[in-house]
C-alpha cells in the first residue's frame, strides 16, 4: 500500500534546477534512508515535498495518500499525514511549546485536544526524548541548543502521528548521545501504518535505525537503490563512483 | 497586583454599533467663550473652574497647531462640538441606567467584567460619566473613586491643589483646548498607606457624531499606597471625523506604586492627542502599560518625571498601524534626582500601508547621578507596504549613568510561516500567532480579560488582509 509515489520531480530555485528528475516510491511499514553529498538535492526533496514557498517544481507528479501533494497548500499537506522534521527549526518568540504543540495537533487532527490527557502524552514523550518538561513553557526554539531544537522537531513528530515524516539531517548538530535517543524514538514511532524518510549524509545513524531501503542522491537524481549493504558500500567508497555512474548514465542516455 | 480575572470574549462587531443620538444639550460647533460658559454653568461649577476655562480657551486661540509629527492639516477643530452630554444622570446601580446606554456597555462586557472581578468600574458614556461603584470597604478605607465633574464639587480642594498642575494648559494647542472644554473622566484618590487590591477600571466610549472626548483623569496616590487603574476605550465608526483630547494626570508620591493600564481602541477617524503625565516621589513606582489601537492619528507619548531619589517607571507599550493610519507614539522620561531607574519596552507592529512611529525621550538632570535606564524598542512589519520608524531621543546631562538602548526593525520572516504551516496551521493562524508571540510580553503584563481582548483585536485587525 502505496504512502508516497513521486513521478519524475524537477524543481528549480531562482531559475537554476536543483532535482532532476526524482522517482520514489515509500509503502506503509517502510523505513527508507536517502544518502548523498553535500549539495546533491537532498534537502531540497524534503522541502519541495512539504511546499516552500521558494523552490518551484518544473515538472513531475506526487501522490501522497491517494491524493495530489503538488496541489495542496503547505497546511494542508501536513493535514493530510505529511511531516518534515526541520534541519534548521525556526524560533518563534512569544510561542510557548505547549500552545504550539496543541494548536497544531488541533488542526492536524481536526479536534482540539484535551488539556490533561494530552499534557499527560506529551511529558511522556518528552521523558523517552529525555527533554525536561520546562520546555513546554518555553518560547518554541528560543535559546534552544542544536540537539533540544532537533529532539523538539521528533516530539512535534510523536504528537502529531504523521502518516510519512521525513527527517531533514535530524542527527546534524546532535552529540552521540542525542542522535541515540533520537532515533531509537524514531524507529519506536514506526509501525505498519506508517512511513519514514531519513535525509543524512551520516551512515552512523544506521546503527540505530533499520531501513528497509537505500537510496543514493547524486546531483538531482537518484542513482542507485539498494538495502543495507548500499550503506555500507557508500562507507567504503565514498560517493565519487556513484557521480562517476551518473556520468556513466547520462553519456550512455 | 497581578490579580487575574476571567470575562466573556468581546466580539469587535460591537464596538460599530451606533444608538440613535438623544441628548438634552448639544453645544454649537465651534468655540466660543459663551460656549465655555455654558459647559460650566451646565456642570454647576465652582467660579475658579469657569475662569480656568476661559484663560484656557484664550491659550488655546493663540497657539498655533503643532507641525511636526503627524499631518494635523486636515482636523477642524472649529467642526468639532466639544461637549455633549447623554440624557441621564449619574447612576449608582446598573439597573437605573438608561436601556439603550446600558446595552452598548453590555456588549462591551463592562457589567459582567465588573461582577466578576474589578474592585470598581467607571464608565464614560460621551462626555459624562453615568455609572460609578465602588467596594465597600474602599470606601471606608477613604479611597475615592468618582468622575473628575463630582469630584470638582465634592473633593474641591485635592481637585484645586493638582488640576492641571502637571499638565497645564500653556504645554501645548490640546492640552489648552482640554483645560477648556474637560468634561468628565475618573478622579481616584488614594490615602496614605493604602492597598487597593483589585484594579479599578473605567471604560470610555464616544457615540456622538463629531463630538470630540476631552475626559480628565486625574490620579493621587498618597504616601506608601498603591493602586492599579485601567482605562480601556472604544469608538464606533463615523464619517466626521472625531477628535480625543484627554489629559490624564498621575500624582505617585513617596513610596508609593501605581500601575496605569490602557488598551485604547479608537474607531479609525479619531485624532488621539492625548496628554499623560505623571511625576514620582522618592522611592515611588509608576507603571505604564499602554495599547494603542485603532484610530486615524495618535500622537502619545506619556511622560514620567521621576523627581524623587530611587523613583522608578516603567512603560510597556504596544501600537497596531494598519491601512490609513499614522501612529505616532512612544514615551518620556524625566530623571530629576539620583538613584532613579526606568525601563521602557515598546513594540510596534505595522501593516497594509499603516506607520507606526517610535519618538521616544530620555533626559537626565545634570544632578541626577547614579541613573540606571534601559529602553527596547522592537518593530514589526508585515508587509513592505507598511513603514515603521524610531526616533529615540536621548539627553544625558552627566557621566555617572548606566543606559543602554537598543532598537530592531523586522519583517514576518517567510522561513517562520512555513515552518508553522508545516505543522497544519493555516497562513492567516500563522502570522495571527507570529504577531501574538511578538506581543506576548506585553499581553502577559496586562490581567486576563485585557489580555483576551488585545489577542481579540490583534486577530482581528490581521482578517482581510490574508488570503
């Protein structure tokens, strides 16, 4: 059962093409990690997938739920089970956690949620992320380190139990430590109704996390998918022979 | 003092609505001094008032309109019919007050913001004031509370001793025109050692057509007392265009605290050119906090004389500049005696083409040593129609200060709108909550039913202009 099929995606940003033509499919139950280098376009997926306002799609079709993503506004791609966890969250002044995190479970889930039951769910989450519950009186990402932004993203993530989250470098910026307790909450919130997409270039992570698929990001493109072992050949490798292939594939096309 | 209390959400729609006009006495338009003479033979005063007047009134003929700031051009003064006074007398029970006066302060939620939490409510219906009440207790204790036209009558002397002592009426062109034409407002007095618990509030409302509010509020807080008073206001919408004078006048003595809270929401062709001042005595507090919705033009800018050694103040000011409106407003802080501190934080927000202004002043005394101040001021445009501007002026008349100042301009950041959508929160719920955030240290200093109201407004004056 299909979550996510992406047809040929091309986007540009002030005119220059960044994705080139992006083809992927993500089932319910899977967890897929998407690898590549710096500058390859991966950040971008995850934003012209979730509607910036500033990346523009060329060409290219995406169903997301039955439905078609490209036509929804940013809202109402997360109404409709979509979740991006933010390399860089913006703070917002003024906006405490706690409001924050109940006015959008209240959009995403169409009910407003109530007050004890919810605040009970969210310091249990808040206690496996091992994040102090004063956060939630805290102004949403202010003054917050890189690692209690990025464990707020995976809270946002636990509570708004969203049908394809997909996680933007979520481990840049964390110690050893956090990216542990991230991503053991991470593959927790998985399950057979669900889907995962992890954006790294760091293949660490996979120490914590099982992806059922590998995909490499080369230039736009992906270029080539695999299972666990892709991982692993990309550690020994580096990614220069998969830009050689992609050379190899576009001469040969 | 940070007493909260809980009120019903106030719908704008009421603030629109307009009862027919009923009035035993229309003054002609214009000013004249039979005009005055009859105000204060109306108002039965005392023979000093009547010749304040007068001189006032012939201050105010010589003056000329001040031309900086805002673009007064356009104000007729001479249109204006400066006192009108409703068809009834001063009630002391809800249900004595005329129907039709008592519902459009029904639907402002003054009564029922009354019985459930304010110590005493004052409303102001044009020009006089038609319900007074205050708990008993306070009254035991000698505090009084009544509108400033009883008050000239019965507290004659306090009256004598500070009107317009602090405010006077050569400051400036409106503060001449209020010393003639004042009609009603709160007088609070507050005896020496006393704690007034619960904030006492009033509520002012115009109604007539073209009829120019000129209250006065005139405040004392004797030796080690304290207070908390808020002055909320709203005006219906009209054609003519309406003009607010006011002049509040706040007298905090030694060890004493006051806090001074308003939200003012004028219909949008007021010209708000109000007068607020207040002077501190040693090791006395005042408190400012002071929105500025709505009207055409305001020009504010309340000052704090801190004339005793170790006074304080502290001013917390929030301004909303949407389409065709030019706000012009900051503060004024006096430093006359050492050891003096104050704090000002303003917020401004602009939108739709709306300038918000910051004029702000800071002034230390050659012998004011040990002076500690900080002022903040933060803008907040939410498009690139919109202007904003500060102007902090800053006089320092001797080397042993501590001051520090810091200003910044910024626009609603699209990266924060995304972020916030992608979390299923619709554009226009987004920049609603970008906005309250920004307010969020403002909105926190006032009670509840404010705080709710200020929110209220907030998203109001944002619906229409996203989509």
């Amino acid at each position: 059962m299909q979550i996510i099929k992406i047809d040929n995606l091309k986007s540009e940003v002030d005119g220059s093409a960044i994705l080139k033509g992006i083809d992927l499919t993500i089932n319910k139950g899977e967890i897929h990690v998407i690898m590549g280098p710096n500058g390859a376009g991966k950040s971008t997926l995850a934003n012209v997938l979730m509607g910036h306002p500033s990346h523009e799609v060329t060409e290219g079709k995406v169903t997301f739920m039955g439905k078609d993503l490209l036509d929804m506004k940013v809202d109402e791609r997360a109404k409709a089970g979509l979740f991006l966890s933010f390399q860089y969250p913006q703070e917002v002044p003024g906006v405490t956690v706690e409001n924050f995190l109940r006015t959008a479970k209240k959009e995403v889930s169409g009910i407003m949620p109530m007050m004890t039951q919810f605040n009970k769910d969210v310091k249990k989450q808040m206690s496996d992320l091992d994040m102090d519950e004063k956060y939630l009186s805290r102004y949403l990402n202010q003054g917050f380190s890189g690692g209690e932004k990025k464990k707020n993203e995976i809270l946002q993530m636990a509570v708004l139990n969203p049908k394809l989250a997909i996680l933007d470098e979520t481990d840049s910026g964390l110690d050893v430590d956090a990216i542990r307790v991230v991503y053991e909450t991470v593959q927790k919130l998985a399950n057979e109704n669900n889907a995962i997409l992890v954006i790294t270039h760091y293949n660490k992570i996979l120490n914590y996390i099982k992806p059922d698929v590998v995909h490499v990001l080369v230039d736009g493109k992906i270029v080539k998918s695999g299972d666990l072992s892709l991982a692993e050949e990309i550690e020994q490798k580096g990614y220069e022979s998969f830009k050689n292939a992609l050379d190899d594939a576009s001469l040969s096309a | 003092m940070a007493q909260k209390t809980q009120i019903e959400e106030v719908d704008r729609g009421i603030y629109d609505v307009i009862n027919p006009e009923n009035h035993r006495f229309v003054a002609d338009k214009g000013l004249t001094e039979d005009i005055i003479r009859e105000i204060s033979r109306e108002k039965n005063e005392p023979e000093w008032m009547l010749e304040f007047r007068l001189k006032s009134l012939e201050i105010y003929k010589s003056k000329p309109i001040p031309t900086w700031g805002a673009d007064l051009s356009d104000l007729d003064v001479e249109n204006i019919v400066h006192y009108v006074k409703p068809n009834t007398d001063m009630k002391h029970s809800w249900d004595e007050v005329p129907e039709e006066i008592k519902q459009t302060f029904e639907r402002l939620g003054i009564p029922e913001a009354e019985r459930k939490s304010l110590a005493g409510v004052g409303a102001q219906y044009d020009s006089e004031v038609v319900y007074h009440s205050m708990q008993e207790d306070l009254i035991k204790q000698g505090v009084i509370y009544t509108d400033m036209d009883s008050a000239v009558k019965q507290h004659e002397d306090i009256v004598r001793k500070y009107f317009m002592t602090l405010i006077t009426n050569r400051d400036h062109k409106f503060s001449a025109l209020h010393g003639a034409v004042w009609s009603g407002g709160s007088f609070v007095y507050v005896p020496e050692g006393v704690q007034v618990e619960l904030p006492l509030q009033s509520y002012f409302r115009l109604n007539a057509k073209g009829a120019g509010q000129f209250e006065h509020t005139l405040i004392v807080v004797e030796k080690g007392a304290s207070l908390h008073f808020i002055e909320g206001c709203s005006a219906p919408k009209y054609s003519v265009q309406n003009l607010h004078a006011g002049a509040v006048e706040l007298f905090v003595k030694e060890e004493a605290k006051l806090r001074y809270s308003t939200i003012e929401n004028w219909s949008r062709n007021m010209y708000n050119l109000n007068t607020k001042r207040s002077v501190v005595d040693k090791n006395g507090r005042i408190e400012w906090v002071s929105g500025s919705f709505g009207s055409r033009v305001s020009m504010l800018y309340p000052m704090s004389i801190l004339r005793g050694e170790g006074a304080s103040s502290e001013f917390t000011g929030i301004t909303f500049a949407a389409k065709g409106q030019y706000l012009d407003t900051g503060t004024k802080v006096v430093h006359s005696a050492p050891n003096t501190s104050s704090i000002v934080n303003s917020k401004s927000i602009s939108k739709d083409g709306g300038h918000a202004f910051y004029r702000g002043l800071l002034r230390v005394t050659p012998n004011a040593v040990g002076v500690k101040s900080t002022v903040n001021c933060e803008s907040l445009m939410l498009d690139n129609r919109s202007k904003s501007d500060t102007l902090p002026i800053i006089e320092i008349g001797n080397d042993q200060v501590d001051i520090g100042h810091e200003a910044k301009i910024g626009r609603i950041s699209d990266e924060t709108i995304f972020y916030l959508m992608s979390r299923g929160i619709s554009e226009a719920e987004a920049k609603a909550m970008i906005v309250r955030g920004f307010v969020e240290p403002i909105t926190k200093e006032l009670p509840l039913e404010y705080a709710v109201e200020l929110n209220n407004l907030i998203t109001l004056e944002l619906e229409g202009t996203i989509g």
